[in-house]
C-alpha cells in the first residue's frame, strides 16, 4: 500500500514499530500506534499538523 501511494504521489508515511509486525500487542506500542493514526488524520482531514510533528517531527520534509 505504501509503495502504491508513493507512486501515485499521494502523502504517506511508512512507521515502523520497532520489534512488532501487523500484530501490535504491546499495550504502549498499540496506544502510540493509534495516535499515529489519529495524528495522520488530524493532519490531513483537519489541516492540523500538530499533533503529527509533536510525534514525527524528524519524518517532515
């Protein structure tokens, strides 16, 4: 999916959570998981970047 959308041209980011796969069992690593969700959604459907930089400050171009 991610290489996909990279050719397509369209704003993605690949995270990575460090030692799990699709199967995030690790109660911290599930919760950050989701506000990365939220902060991707918040950042491209509510024009709020916030959230995403105060977590991935390193990842913005």
């Amino acid at each position: 999916m991610y290489n996909a959308l990279r050719l397509l041209d369209r704003p993605t980011a690949f995270v990575v959570v460090e030692g799990l796969d699709h199967h995030i069992l690790d109660y911290r690593k599930r919760i950050k998981w989701q506000n990365t969700i939220f902060a991707w959604f918040a950042k491209w459907l509510k024009d709020d970047d916030s959230w995403w930089k105060s977590m991935y400050d390193k990842m913005e171009e």
